[in-house]
C-alpha cells in the first residue's frame, strides 16, 4: 500500500490495510481488493504465470479499451477462477 486505505480478500477473509501495509498471497490464493472510500495507491509485484499475461491484457483495461464483463473473460483466459463479494 502506498496511500489510502484498502481492504484485501484472501480465502474467504476481508481485511483492512494503509500505507505500508504488505499483502502477501500463498500460490492459488482466492483474492481481490477494494477500496471501501475515497482514492487508494497499490503496487502490485506478481511473477509468471499466469500473471504475467494477464497484466499485458489487463493494461488494456487502463487504457478504457476494456468493460467490466472484459475483465472477467481475459481472467478465465489465463485460468484465473473469480468469486467473493462484489
């Protein structure tokens, strides 16, 4: 986390993090972030697959070339299962 807050799923489980808090996700890992509030900054590190394409197409979503639907088909491409609350 860079700045704001935001709160991490991981197996079932939401938890609350801000600036300088680390999220570390075990391999196959059921996982998502939201911002409850406001603006939130993240970096995100992942390494290889199925990550390392899914960030090529996903940068396409930046771009606004990409809906929300989108986002959910290039995840299931690269094997990526999506679930928890919305």
């Amino acid at each position: 986390m860079v700045e704001g807050a935001v709160e991490f799923y991981v197996n079932g489980v939401w938890t609350r993090g801000g600036p300088g808090t680390v999220q570390m996700l075990p391999a196959g890992a059921t996982h998502s972030v939201r911002v409850p509030e406001g603006t939130a900054k993240l970096l995100y590190v992942t390494i290889g697959p199925p990550y390392d394409g899914l960030a090529r197409e996903l940068a396409l979503y930046a771009s606004g070339n990409v809906t929300a639907a989108g986002v959910v088909e290039i995840a299931y491409r690269h094997g990526l299962k999506l679930e928890g609350e919305t």
